[in-house]
C-alpha cells in the first residue's frame, strides 16, 4: 500500500492534480493506466512516463511486468493508449536481463534494450574535472567508469600524481569514508536480489579479483570442481559483474575478469592492508602498496585502454579494417616459450586469419625505446610461421611516458610503426601514425 501510496502521490504532483482522486485501494493495474493517461493528457502522443528502479518494486509486486503487458497489449489492439512510452530501468541487472528473456512477460514488447556502459577515459577526466591524463589514467583504474562514485567523496577531485596519492589515503582507503569498503564484492551483489547471500558467488568474484582468470584457476583456488562453476559464472557474466572472453587464436582459452576495477583494487590493495588501514595506517599502507598497484592494477589497466582506444576510438585503417581487438598468449617455433601480445587486431572472416596490428602497452615510468620495437617484429614473424597473414599487419607501440628520439627515428624510417602516447588515449593529441 506505501508504494502504491507513493506512486500515486508523484503521479498527482507530475499532473498537478490532488492525490485524493486515486482510491486509497487503487491496484497497480490502475495506477499505470491513470499515469500513462496523464502523461499523454500534457505532452500527446509522445507523453513519457519513467519508473526507475523496478526490481526493487517488483521485490514487492512481482506482477509489474505483466501488468505493463497487459497496458502494451490493449494499445496495440485499439483498446488502450494509442500512443504514449514507458522506460523501465534498474540497477539491478540480473532482474533487468530476465525482463526480456524467455517466456517473461516483456519478451518482444519493448522496442530499445540498452545498457549504459561505464565512463571510457576521456569522459572519466570530464566527469571527475580531472586535466592531467596520468592522474586520470589512475582514477579510472582504481575506481572505473561509474559515475556514482563521485558523489561518495567530499573530497576535491586530485589534479596532480601527488594529489592523487592523498587522495586515494583520505578516500578509498579511509574508514571513515563512504568509498572504503570492507566486502566491496559482497557490497555490490546484497543490491541485486539473485544473488542475495550466495557465499559462492562472492567466492568466485573475489577469486577472480586476485588474479584468477579461468574456470580451473577459480576451482583450484575455491577447492571445487569446475564443472559446478559454470552455472554461476554464468549468472555474474551475464548480469555484469564478471567479464568473459575468448584468445581469438585460442578460442579454448577462457579470459575471465572483473567488470568493475573498484572490486579489484579492494581484493588488491585494501585488504591486505586492512588492519593497518583500520589503525590509522592508510597513507603507509598505499606507499607500500604500490609496486602491486603499477604490476597488477595500473598496468593491466593501461592495456585495456589501449585495446578500448583502438576498438573504439582509431580510425578503422590504423588496425587494417580488423573487427576483433583483444589480447593473446602465441608459442614460439620451437614450443619453448610463451609471449603475450597486449594488443592484437585480426580478422578470421576468411580460413586464414589476418592480423592488422599487434602492439605493446606497458605502463611502466619509463620511455619506450627500440627493444620493445624489435620484440614486436619478433612476434610478427612467429605469426607468419604459424600460417597467420601479417603481410599488412602494423607495429603499435602504447606508452605511458612516451618515446625516445631513437625509437621515432627508427618508425619514421620502417613506416609501418603506430605510436600512440597517453593524451592521445585521452583524444587530447593524435598518435604518431606513420603510413606503410
């Protein structure tokens, strides 16, 4: 009765109408209809009515969804609303993903589906008021694309490498502030209610946080078969909480990690330091903390970046018209050894697959010189033995401190070298792109 109470009272106040006119016992069926009937009395056929947060609602009234059927239905065959919209929104996304599936009322009833996707760098820098790209870089690996977590902080936003290291002390790795957790995973998932209580699927997220990327590695570390984590990997996967991909020249190799990097940086940083955290420690505990910061959070994040400019951002020929950017593990000739590949652009349209660019993204304080250069074209021959085409396949080079005079000297001359710094990841410059 509150909720409906509620409703009808936001209703009355949207329409500037007395809230006496709705029933006290006024159902929901009635409820709907008389909103959609008032929205559409002040804007016509274009009136629009909201309701955010609907597995919440639906936590006490399940029968929404039918009931929005049920309105959909009759404005279609004549006998309702012949206009008029409804966006239904939540943040829980596991509910939010069943509404159109299956057998569910919604299924083949609305006509956008979208998932708004966390800030990307540049808008992240926006958002935050941030200028300096390397500060940037670091908020976002440490606290991601999500907006909301702004207003957790009261805190002005840190311009400066200095600044940032305060401000991650007094913030994130303060007791006292509404950005220090203690569960971050546990946090996230008591919101969604699928997932209410389940030890295992805090488990697995935390298992992946610490470094765990396939099925196998998770059972080994949480003592279980894999076999019984495919269903709940599943459910974290499809619901937003664990991303999972595939190498493209291994397609056996499951890559699994998590989706926000706040939960990584918390499984990283803030609990192994928790006692000294919690004692006053916080800005010994981040000075301490950093090798694993740069190794295991900043540089991995950096590659992401530079996976997402090239995926999103580039102008399709800096990666030879490829469609798939993701990263890959090659063995040499020989099988002696593995090397990684950060970047890797290709096409597997055709039997033989053709790779448009693979390319070096290190994080590290340094300059990029002619080594990381010279490895590349190394790898590029390793592709071409194992039958992959790399005859138009460019060298790229992502650094966060930029390049020596050397190693621009030596692209300039092959002119088959992309160098791409960190403002141009930023869309602040554009990347050093020598034609081949």
């Amino acid at each position: 009765m509150t909720a409906r109470r509620r409703f009808a009272d936001d209703v009355a106040r949207y329409a500037g109408v007395s809230s006496d006119l709705f029933r006290d016992d006024a159902g929901w069926e009635s409820l709907l209809d008389s909103a959609i009937s008032l929205t559409m009395r002040r804007r016509g056929a274009s009136g629009l009515l909201v309701i955010d947060e609907l597995p919440y609602w639906m936590s006490h009234s399940p029968e929404l969804p039918g009931l929005i059927q049920l309105l959909y239905d009759r404005s279609q065959t004549g006998h309702g609303h012949e206009g008029g919209r409804v966006i239904v929104c939540g943040s829980a996304m596991s509910v939010m993903n069943n509404l159109l599936s299956g057998t569910k009322a919604l299924r083949g009833r609305a006509a956008v589906d979208m998932r708004l996707q966390p800030f990307d760098l540049s808008t992240t820098a926006q958002h935050w008021g941030v200028d300096d790209p390397a500060t940037a870089l670091r908020l976002h690996a440490t606290l991601g694309g999500s907006p909301g977590y702004r207003n957790l902080t009261s805190s002005r936003s840190p311009q400066s490498l200095q600044e940032f290291d305060a401000w991650v002390s007094a913030t994130i790795l303060n007791p006292g502030q509404a950005l220090f957790s203690r569960s971050e995973a546990e946090y996230l998932l008591r919101e969604d209610p699928q997932f209410t209580g389940s030890a295992l699927h805090y488990a697995i997220i935390n298992a992946v946080a610490g470094g765990a990327t396939s099925p196998a590695k998770i059972g080994g570390l949480l003592e279980r078969d894999r076999t019984s984590l495919g269903r709940p990997l599943e459910m974290l996967t499809s619901s937003g909480y664990l991303d999972h991909s595939t190498d493209p020249l291994w397609e056996r190799r499951p890559v699994i990690t998590v989706a926000d990097p706040i939960i990584r940086f918390h499984n990283l940083i803030t609990v192994p330091n928790r006692d000294l955290i919690e004692t006053g420690g916080s800005v010994q505990a981040w000075r301490e903390s950093q090798p694993t910061f740069v190794s295991r959070i900043l540089g991995p994040h950096f590659e992401e970046c530079s996976r997402e400019w090239l995926r999103r951002h580039a102008a399709p020929s800096l990666r030879g018209g490829a469609n798939t950017i993701a990263s890959t593990v090659i063995n040499d000739q020989g099988g002696r050894a593995k090397h990684e590949i950060d970047v890797i652009a290709l096409d597997r349209r055709s039997d033989r697959t053709t790779v448009g660019l693979i390319g070096e993204a290190k994080a590290t304080l340094v300059r990029r010189g002619p080594a990381d250069l010279e490895r590349l074209v190394r790898l590029r021959e390793i592709l071409r033995g194992q039958g992959h085409d790399v005859t138009s396949t460019r060298l790229a080079i992502f650094s966060l401190e930029g390049f020596h005079s050397d190693l621009v000297t030596i692209a300039r001359r092959r002119g088959d070298v992309l160098l791409v710094d960190l403002p141009s990841l930023f869309g602040r410059t554009e990347p050093s792109v020598l034609p081949g």
